[in-house]
C-alpha cells in the first residue's frame, strides 16, 4: 500500500485495524480494514461507522501511545455501554500500531561505540554514527556513518530520538552545546565522574540553565560495575531501552525517579514490523 509505504518513509506512525469477528447485524464485516492516524482519523479503508468507528479511533490512538497492539470488542448491541448504536451485533477488531523504529546517534569511535552501535540495532534502533574519525567498514550494523562532520552540523535528532556521547572527551562540551539546543528527548555522555563535573561547569558557564543541564544523562549508564569496553556498552544500552520503554509505560512505579524510569507494560511489537495479517491487511487495503 502507497499510503503505509509513505508513512513508514517519512517515520510517521500509524495503526492498521482489522475486523476478525463480526456477528449478527454489523456495518463492516469480517476481514474490513482501516488505517488510522495518530488523532484517531481513518487516512483509508473502513471498519464501520458511526459510534463502532470512534470505539476503534479510540484504540488506535491507545495503542499508538503504548505501542502494544489490542484486540477492541466493539458491542453494537447494547447503547449504554456498548458503542451506544443497537444494531444487533458484535465485532472483535484487531489493532496494531505501527512505530518507526527510534534512531540512536552514537558521536565517538572506538570499541565502546563499536559495541553501541551492534547492540543498537540488535535492539532495533535505527543507528547513526557521527564521528570524523568513524569508518563503515568499523559499524556494519549502522543505517548511517557520518564522518565528514567536525563541527556537528549533521546532527539533528528528533525529539524521539537517543544521543550517546562516546568521544572519549574529545569534543563532547561542544556536541552537548548544540544538542541542548535541540528538543531531543535523551542525551547520555559516557565520562567519568569528574568529567562529567567539568563539562557541566562549563555548560553553566555558558549559559545553559540548570533544566537543561538535567536533560544531560552523566555518567551514562545502569550500575553493572562494568569494566570492559563491551561491559560499558552494555550498561549504556541497558538505559537507553529502560528510558525508551518508560515512554510508553502507563505509570510509573512507586519511589521510582528519573534516574530509574519504569519499564512499560506489557508486549512491545518490533516497531515498523507488521505481523503477516498486517502485512496481507495493507496489502488488501491497496488494492
């Protein structure tokens, strides 16, 4: 389908929904499909109108937020709490989000980035190295090597998107600089402890408010006691999925902080992966 292609290549998320049930006197009938927006709005196909169409939207733009599919009943036989239109029947619809995959921007080069940028996409990120010192042939598992950019002009993450400061200190005050500029939702600097007062002076030194210093995660990292390159990425992955999971939790857990988000809840779907009824779904929906 033209429409979902376009979504996924513009990495705009959408959610496909499939009528797999319908009984007694329905408006759409088993097998109907519809693509929904973000805002709950059918971009194509159909699924019913009226109330059973709102029940549906509704679920969508749930299931967009927490990134975990659901099976809606959608009761057209009951006005007080069903859809609130007695048609005489029921449909069970399914709906899959569809998530494009968060883009992890790795600044640095070495085996700790090695490392993060392997993992990464393991994890299904979509990963970018931005490194003058940075060779394809050093991240095969990378969507992007950038290594013609000294002064970080190409770095321009979305506010979806994960940053991790791997430059072993060389630079990483002025990549911080421009990406506190930016609405980027996680900026991790691998230092130690020490360095990560230094560069922090300095950020205040130059202005930046202590509410954007906070968004700096420093020393990057869960507490492995790690010791090896491999460990170190390790545990700064293992942060960057706790923070991309938290997103999409319902709540938080109690005494939890910033520093621990809690995990989301429930199935996370491989973002942009439809299952094979998804893909035969869209597929129809083109047709």
């Amino acid at each position: 389908m033209r429409l979902a292609a376009d979504l996924i290549a513009s990495r705009q998320p959408f959610a496909l929904s499939i009528v797999v049930e319908a009984q007694g006197s329905t408006s759409a009938r088993t097998g109907a499909k519809a693509v929904f927006d973000a805002e709950g709005t059918v971009m194509a196909g159909w699924v019913g109108g009226g109330c059973a169409e709102s029940t549906i939207a509704h679920a969508a733009v749930e299931c967009l937020e927490t990134e975990t599919p659901q099976m809606v009943d959608v009761d057209l036989d009951d006005e007080v709490l069903g859809a609130g239109m007695p048609c005489g029947g029921r449909m069970r619809v399914y709906v899959e989000p569809v998530i494009p995959r968060p883009t992890l921007w790795i600044l640095g080069h070495g085996r700790v980035a090695e490392c993060l940028c392997h993992l990464g996409a393991l994890l299904s990120f979509d990963v970018v190295v931005d490194d003058v010192m940075a060779s394809a042939d050093r991240y095969p598992d990378a969507s992007r090597v950038i290594a013609d950019d000294s002064d970080y002009k190409a770095l321009t993450p979305a506010s979806s998107d994960f940053v991790v400061i791997a430059t072993q200190h060389r630079g990483d005050h002025e990549s911080l600089r421009r990406l506190l500029k930016n609405d980027v939702g996680t900026i991790a600097l691998i230092a130690s402890r020490k360095r990560t007062g230094l560069v922090i002076d300095y950020l205040r030194d130059a202005g930046f408010q202590q509410s954007d210093i906070d968004r700096i995660r420093a020393p990057a990292g869960i507490e492995l006691r790690a010791r090896t390159a491999e460990e170190i990425a390790l545990s700064v992955i293992s942060e960057v999925v706790l923070l991309r999971r938290s997103r999409t939790a319902p709540q938080r857990l109690e005494g939890s902080t910033d520093k621990d988000p809690a995990p989301a809840r429930g199935d996370q779907r491989h973002p942009v992966t439809l299952s094979l009824a998804g893909q035969r779904a869209l597929r129809a929906i083109g047709e």
